[in-house]
C-alpha cells in the first residue's frame, strides 16, 4: 500500500507539471478537470502527444471512488481481432483485472481498423459499466481526432475533453521551463538558470512534442550543461537538428566553408518553422523569392512527412538519403555515414562507401562481441553498429542501406543524432508486413544470479527491458525498466544515454588498437571515485545505456519483438547469444 501510495503521489507531482500555467485554456481544463471527478461516466480525452492525457487519467483515478483499484493501463493494438465478430471479451479477461473497481484507460483507439473501433468501445463499456472508470485517449497528431474523439464520446455517452497544444498557450512556455529545471535540480542535478539564449530559443521553439517535449529537453540540459548557466547550445532539440559538421573542416577554400555554413544555417531555420518558407524567410531578414533561389542553389528541398503513429506490423524505409559526418569510436577515423531507402524485404544492411558490397545486420553475420557489435560478410566490415541499430529499432525502420567507412560514427556517444537523422530523412511505410516477433515460452542466456552476465526473454504484448547493472563504484549497482512504446519514449528515456568506459579500460582499449575515437566529448570517462570529463545526463545514464545497446543488438531478428527482457550484467556477447536461440527457434 505505502508504495503504490508512493507511486501515486510521483504520478501526481508529474501531471501537475502538464496542468501548470495561467492561459485561459489550460485554466478552463482545471475546472472540467475537477467537475470529471466527480463524475464515473467515461470520458474522452483528445489531444496531441506530449500534453499529458496519460498523466491527466491518473490524477483522475486518484482523485475518485475507483482509487483503490488497479489503473490498469492498455493499447489498442494488445486487442486481438476477435475470431468473432465484435468479441472482444477474451482479450479483456486476459488483460484486464477480473474483480474490484479501478480505472481502464485504453490508447491507440483511433489506431483500431474502422470496422473494429465500435466493438472496442462497446467490449470496453459493458467491462467497466459496475465497478471501474474508463478513459479512452486519442491522439490529435493524424488532424482527424475531432470527428473520432466526438464519435467515441457520443457511443460511450461520455464527457469529453481536449488537452490543448503547448503552441496554443505560449505564455506558459517560459515559467514551465523554469519548473522543469527547478525539479531536475531536486532530482539531482546541481541549481541553474536559464541564459537570456536559451529564454529565447525556448520561447520561440513550436513544441511540437508539448510540454512532455519541453520536459524532456530542460531536464537533459540541465543535467548536460557544464555550469550553473543553461545556454541555447545546451538545448540539443532545439539547435542540433543538422546532419552534417559545421566547423568547416572538410572545405576546400572559403567559398565552400561559406555554403555548407549557409545550408546549414538555412536548414536549421526551416525546421524550426515546420519548412514554412514565408515564414523562415521573415525570420532571417530575406524575402520569400530570395530565399527560394537560395534553396534551390543549394539543392534543399523539405522532407516528406512522417507517419508519426504508423500501424504496428508495416514494414519501413526512409523517403530520402541523407548524410552523416562523425569519427568511428574505436578506429578513431573521421568517417561518413549515409542512410538509403530500400524496397520491402531488403531489411537493414550496410555497406562500403567505395563498393557495392554489404552485409546483412542479422546475429549469424557478427564476427565478434569485443566491446562492440561487429559484422562480417567477406571484405565487408560493419563495426559499432549498436547505436544506429537501436534508433532504426525504436523507429521501427525495416528496410535500409547504411553505407560507411568500416565504423559506424560515434557522435556524442548516444543515438540522439541517429534519431535526428531519421526524422530529417522522413519514414515511409511501404504497405508489406512486418509483423513483430511474438515468443512461444522462455528464453535464456545464463543462470539467474550468475556473475558472468544472464538474460532472459518471456512472452509479452509489448516490448519491455529490464536490467541490473552492478559495476564498481562510482556506477555501483543500478536498475531501469523501461517500457517501449515508440520513437517518443525511446528518445525521452534511452537515446541520450551515452557510451561509458572506466579509465583503466581506455588503457586497455588502447593497446587492443580500439578506443582510438573516443573524445572528451563523445562518452562518460569514470575514474575510481567520479565521472571526470562531463555532468550526467540522466543519475542513471549508465544502465539506460546498457538498454540502449540491448534495443539496438535485439534488433538484429531483423523485426521488431514483443517480449518481457530481463538482463542482468550483460553485455553485447549474450545479446546477440539471444538473438540467435530466438533466430534458430522462431524464424
């Protein structure tokens, strides 16, 4: 009891962060807020991702009469298509619990084929009509959630509510922010203040992820900024969205150093206004003909949208190519990267940049597990492959060529800019299927408990990873359960964690040949008593890591899995270990 009372006041400080600010429409969702409570009818809540509907169902359930039941959570894509029309009652006994009161709060709906949404809602509503809550969530992402949420409610007879968008009460934006690293700061991270940059740059910022995405990039910079002082650099999501250096050093002359300044210049201010020319153009000071005889001189052109809650099962490719520059993290070289789309059933391959030749990213092809996921088809060597492969993973990209040097560029040590890299290039779905890998029984690598490392995969609905890292001090012992629900929760909870070393491994790595990349800024350097070369992203960066090169090594099946992971002081070795029992087993 005392836990689940623990739990319930941390989900309430969260979602009050969601319901601060004095804009008239965020005061107005205060008050329907507090009449909802008091009233068990269903209800509907409709909005964009990132405004807090998860956050605003729980604070419901702990406000009303069902608070002493389960909140019990579920997607809509865990509602198997019943063999019966309209039967949906075998799902909701397998999932939902089956006595007491509580709250059901069902996502995904409007992801639901069209002939299955009303049998959802009634399977749902004849569920919960004696003794729970129900809230039903639908995203406002896709421009058609007004006619669904509406639909919904008049089938449930529900109350509805529309969460509204950060860009529609920007007035809030800075006093938010302010919260948000006042509380990174009683999680652990030491007392800053924004600069007048980073002010400017958040406030001018469109939050298309809503305040879960302002959260998100004010907590990292407040853990990432070296001083007492966050600056606008220290704002990644914000400034960072180029693909390509900007120090000029892979420039001939001037006139060359000029124009890749110019190109990236121009581009950051394109996404920064959703590759609206007019206003991009009015923002730097040129008129929109001007700046469209820029663009095409240097061959920009905007990317093609991406499906930001495409349909589990598809497979996936990027709309177009693009280009990364970064230095190989153990031949220390300064490398290429460039991502092509491929046809369906091609799945994820890289290549050389001066030959046709690839290799598949599948486990029978790894050549080694040396403090890196490796592989080998011949002449073809595609080393450090694990960050990319853990960003293609949370994308859910099935069909790619990857063409590098011999290494995958380490960038900051993380996968943010692979994730940046994809969201430049647009995802297109490509209509053949892709269904995720479901298991039979359990697996295993290792005896629980061991030393040596163990991993464990059960059957499960969705994809969940749980490990215990146990490393000597400073690491010390650390545990993370983090709960894949797409590419917003990847980059929120896993994608900044970085790549760490203890400074006698470096020695180590050293005279192996490798570690040769590694710079100051592109992994965490811990020496017996601290981390000695950067401030923490995350108090538990280490372990989130170690999930980051987990996603990225499971992703080696060649499809997404749904799964219960249970790691325990692993590493790349028995990843790919599992990869292949679950490859000889199921595929």
């Amino acid at each position: 009891v005392q836990s689940r009372r623990a739990r319930d006041a941390k989900s309430a400080e969260r979602a009050a962060s969601f319901l601060d600010g004095n804009d008239p429409k965020i005061a107005a969702l205060r008050s329907s807020l507090e009449e909802a409570a008091g009233d068990l009818r269903p209800l509907v809540l409709a909005g964009e991702r990132g405004t807090g509907k998860r956050h605003l169902a729980q604070v419901l359930h702990n406000r009303d009469v069902t608070r002493e039941g389960p909140f019990a959570s579920l997607h809509c894509r865990s509602l198997a298509s019943p063999k019966r029309k309209g039967d949906f009652q075998a799902s909701l006994r397998r999932l939902l619990p089956q006595d007491g009161s509580g709250t059901v709060y069902l996502d995904g709906w409007e992801q639901a084929p069209e002939e299955e949404r009303a049998g959802v809602l009634d399977a749902l509503a004849a569920w919960t009509r004696d003794s729970h809550r129900l809230i039903v969530a639908i995203d406002e992402d896709g421009g058609e959630a007004g006619p669904l949420a509406d639909q919904a409610a008049e089938r449930l007879l529900a109350r509805k509510l529309r969460l509204p968008p950060l860009r529609e009460r920007r007035g809030d934006i800075l006093s938010l922010a302010s919260s948000f690293l006042a509380a990174a700061a009683r999680e652990g991270a030491r007392d800053k203040e924004f600069g007048e940059d980073a002010l400017a740059a958040v406030y001018q910022y469109d939050w298309l992820g809503n305040v879960a995405e302002l959260k998100g990039a004010v907590t990292r910079a407040a853990f990432s900024a070296p001083g007492r002082m966050v600056r606008a650099e220290h704002l990644p999501a914000l400034l960072n969205r180029g693909s390509f250096e900007t120090d000029g050093s892979r420039a001939a002359d001037f006139k060359e150093a000029r124009d890749e300044w110019e190109r990236k210049f121009l581009s950051l201010h394109l996404i920064h206004h959703q590759w609206n020319v007019a206003a991009t153009a009015q923002a730097i000071g040129l008129t929109p003909a001007s700046l469209g005889r820029m663009l095409k001189r240097h061959g920009i052109e905007p990317p093609a949208p991406v499906r930001r809650s495409a349909p589990e099962g598809t497979q996936r490719t990027i709309s177009r190519s693009l280009v990364l520059y970064g230095r190989g993290l153990h031949s220390g070289l300064k490398t290429g990267l460039i991502i092509e789309p491929l046809p369906p059933n091609s799945g994820i391959r890289f290549g050389s940049l001066t030959t046709s030749d690839t290799v598949a990213a599948r486990a029978e092809i790894v050549d080694n597990t040396n403090h890196a996921t490796n592989l080998r088809n011949g002449p073809v060597v595609a080393r450090t492959i694990e960050h990319l492969m853990s960003a293609l993973h949370a994308h859910g990209v099935t069909n790619l060529l990857v063409k590098i040097g011999e290494e995958v560029p380490v960038m900051d040590g993380s996968s943010v800019e692979f994730c940046r890299l994809l969201e430049e290039a647009g995802l297109e779905e490509q209509g053949a299927g892709a269904a995720p890998l479901a298991l039979d029984r359990t697996y295993e690598v290792g005896e629980p408990g061991s030393p040596e490392g163990y991993l464990r995969a059960e059957p499960a609905d969705e994809l969940t990873v749980s490990y215990l890292l146990d490393l000597p001090k400073p690491v010390g012992r650390q545990s993370y359960r983090y709960h894949h629900t797409g590419p917003e929760s990847f980059l929120t909870e896993i994608a900044q964690a970085r790549t760490f070393s203890f400074i006698w491994e470096m020695e180590n790595l050293e005279r192996m040949g490798l570690g040769e990349g590694g710079r100051w800024g592109n992994f965490i350097l811990v020496d017996k008593e601290r981390v000695v070369n950067t401030e923490l992203r995350f108090p538990d960066e280490f372990v989130r890591h170690k999930i980051l090169d987990l996603m990225g090594d499971l992703y080696l099946l060649g499809r997404p899995l749904r799964a219960r992971v249970t790691a325990e002081r692993t590493g790349h070795r028995h990843n790919v270990a599992l990869v292949r029992l679950l490859t000889e087993a199921l595929l």
